[in-house]
C-alpha cells in the first residue's frame, strides 16, 4: 500500500514505532553492564588483575580500573598481594578478587530430613553454617521455625573483625530445595519424601518471617549455579551438573546461563524413562532412571547379592571392597555405573554439554566410579568430532549446593541474568 493509499496526511507524520527494535542505552545502563561484565569474568576465570581484566574484556587498563575502583571502595572487591614480576621485568599485578566479607548472603539448603544454612560471602567463602534436623512428617510450619533457626545459628556464628560489634546481616537468602519447586512463585511443588510440604508458599512466607528477599530453587540447579561461579564448571560454558542419592535431578547450563523451563518445571531428569516396562518408580511410573541408578536401588540390589551391610550401603564403601578383591561389589560397581550411564547418554544427546559434573553419592567411588562411567557412556552417544563424553566428579562438598543458593540472590543483587 503506497502513502496515497493511506490518505493525504501519512507521508507527514512523524515515525513512531510501539516498540522500538533498538535502543540507545544510557550512560548509567552502560555503567551497570561494564560492572557486571567485570564481575562475571571474576567469577569465571578469578582472581585476575587490572591489566589481565582489561586483556579479557579488549578494553584499556584505565577503564577497567576506573570500573574497578568503586566497586573497591564499597567492600564488595579487594586487592590480592603484588604478583611476582614477569618475564619481561614489568610490576606484578594486584589480583582482584571478592573481600572476605563483603556482601553476607543467607544460603538454606532444604531436604526431607534435614535443613543445612550458611552465610556466604560474595567470593563464595563459607563465612559459618548450621544444621538441623527434621523428624519424619514434619509439617510446613514447624519446617518455616527449623529454617529461621538454622539461619539464626548460622548468623550467630560468622566471626565479627575485633571480636566487637554485631555481623552485617544478609543481604537476601536463597533457598535450594530438594523437590520441584514453581520458582515464579516460590513455592514448593511437590517432595517424594516429605508430600506434607507440597503446595507450600516458601519463599513469600520466609520473606515474611525474616524480613529479607528470599529466592527459591531446585537444589541440583542451585548446586549447578555453585560449579558454575565456585566449582568445576567455572570456565565452561555448557555442562550438566547431576545429583545422586534418593533421587537423581540435574541442573543444566548452556551458553553459561542456568536452564529452567517453564516456572522451573526443568531438572527432573530421574523420572526420565529409560526401561520401558521396568521396576515401578515412586512417582507412578514404569522404568524411570530413578528406579536404576540411585542409592535406593545399589542397596536393594547388594541385598540380593548377599552383600554384607547392604542396607547402608554407599559407592565409597562398594568401591573399597571391590579394590580390596570382592569380585560381586566389583560386578556391582560396573552395574552402577551403566546404569548411570543410560541417563546420562539422554543428557548428551540432547544438549553435548563439555562434561557433566556428578555429585553425591557417587563421588565417595572416586576415579574407578568415574572412568567406568565414561566408558559405558561413549558407546551410547553418537560419536561427533568436535566432543566427546567427559565425566567430572565434584569435590565431596556439598558447600556447592548452599554457594549456590547464596548466588540466587547474588545475581539478583548484581544484576546477572542466571
């Protein structure tokens, strides 16, 4: 349709498009996305110094120091030791890298049986934690008063500079969840082991009681925003972070951002069915990885086999017997890991992350769990030149899952897109 169409005053009016495809960005929006690039590659690749920041990011020194400096002066970074000089005779850098103290953040990781709380300082340090225990069938209420006492002990723990004076308190506190969670709204969805807390509104009732922001998550989603910004996956762009025990969930980054799905319906990977007409799950279903793979099922099975103590059975001690010569724990410690291996060739054939990072149960087995894996894995996936299978075991710290609850509000603080 040509402007004569469209009637005599058209050509004359003035453009004005509903929404703007493009748009200017202001001095102060440029002066937030230059900080969090800066935090970012820190939290990547950190403790790095000016000059080594300014060679990452293809900017002059003087830019990033003048990015740096502020961020100094409010607590939030601080200055490392002089670096040796290098070859070349030229000053040793200051790395870079989050003060001790800064930015105090609430961590909670919550599961059937137990509740885990810290507080963690922006450069993920373990500032002080607490524990408590639950009573099977403990209801929401009384899950609401453990949490708020765990984080109260927590916090009564964080060592004070002088030994004078009260600790900062939190900035927020995020909350890991071992069960699905609707992260739009903070809510429990449901927990296999604990059903009493289905439906329950955690993170709006927490952010009553404690007066704080409070964020919630998926543990093994949390757990891989911890590998992400603390753990094996800092420097990587794509993996699979995968917890084991009772369950089996997976946290998924790609392109280094935290996959969901739809209000945090994602990372149920352990209803995956994998045995069509297999043993019957938890959740209803037939064959599901959980029936397979987990502590529930090593156990059932060393019963079968007659295994000594097979009822609190773990990977590490299977391990120990079959190194020490146990030829059935040995049959059962490959069995373990191919079926293992059957869930986590789903993962790789969807998204061929760079490695997948295991956590729990599995990794008290060590290196003979791990190669074990990795080799039932490879046959399983297409074979394509530019990767291959790659098996990582975290370290035997589940301080992951808690850094990463605390990075839930970290990002919210800082303004990342996790």
């Amino acid at each position: 349709m040509g402007p004569e169409a469209m009637g005599p005053e058209a050509s004359s009016r003035p453009f004005r498009p509903s929404r703007p495809s493009l748009a200017f960005v202001s001095p102060a929006e440029t002066g937030r996305m230059n900080r969090a690039r800066l935090l970012r590659l820190l939290y990547a690749h950190g403790p790095l110094s000016r000059s080594e920041l300014a060679r990452l990011l293809g900017a002059q020194r003087a830019v990033v120091g003048a990015v740096a400096q502020p961020l100094i002066e409010e607590g939030l970074l601080a200055e490392g030791a002089p670096r040796p000089s290098g070859p070349g005779g030229g000053r040793g850098g200051r790395p870079l890298w989050f003060a001790e103290d800064s930015a105090p953040i609430g961590a909670v990781h919550l599961m059937p049986g137990s509740v885990r709380a810290a507080v963690i300082g922006a450069g993920g340090t373990v500032r002080a934690s607490a524990s408590r225990t639950l009573a099977p069938g403990t209801g929401p209420g009384a899950v609401l008063e453990e949490i708020e006492g765990a984080l109260r002990d927590a916090r009564a723990r964080v060592p004070v500079p002088g030994g004078r004076g009260r600790a900062v308190p939190p900035r927020g506190v995020g909350v890991a969840v071992g069960g699905m969670v609707d992260t739009t709204m903070g809510c429990v969805v449901h927990v296999e082991l604990a059903p009493q807390w289905d439906g329950l509104p955690l993170g709006p009732l927490l952010q009553e009681r404690l007066g704080l922001p409070v964020l919630v998550d998926l543990h093994p989603r949390a757990q891989a925003l911890g590998d992400l910004w603390f753990g094996e996956g800092r420097g990587l762009s794509s993996f699979a972070s995968v917890y084991v025990r009772e369950a089996i969930g997976v946290g998924f980054v790609t392109h280094g951002t935290l996959h969901r799905g739809s209000r945090g319906a994602g990372g149920e990977i352990g209803h995956t069915v994998v045995d069509v007409g297999g043993a019957l799950c938890r959740c209803g279903r037939r064959g599901c990885w959980d029936t397979l793979a987990t502590v529930r099922w090593l156990r059932a099975r060393a019963e079968r086999l007659g295994l000594p103590d097979a009822a609190t059975l773990t990977s590490a001690a299977l391990a120990g017997r079959a190194d020490a010569g146990d030829r059935r724990a040995a049959g059962l410690l490959r069995e373990y890991a191919e079926n293992l291996a059957v869930g986590l060739a789903v993962v790789w054939q969807l998204l061929a992350p760079e490695a997948v990072l295991l956590h729990g149960d599995p990794v008290g087995a060590g290196r003979p769990l791990r190669e074990a894996v990795e080799e039932a894995l490879t046959p399983l996936v297409l074979p394509h030149p530019g990767i291959r299978p790659s098996v990582v075991l975290a370290p035997w710290d589940e301080s992951d899952t808690l850094r990463g609850a605390a990075c839930l509000i970290l990002a919210d603080m800082l303004r990342f897109t996790v």
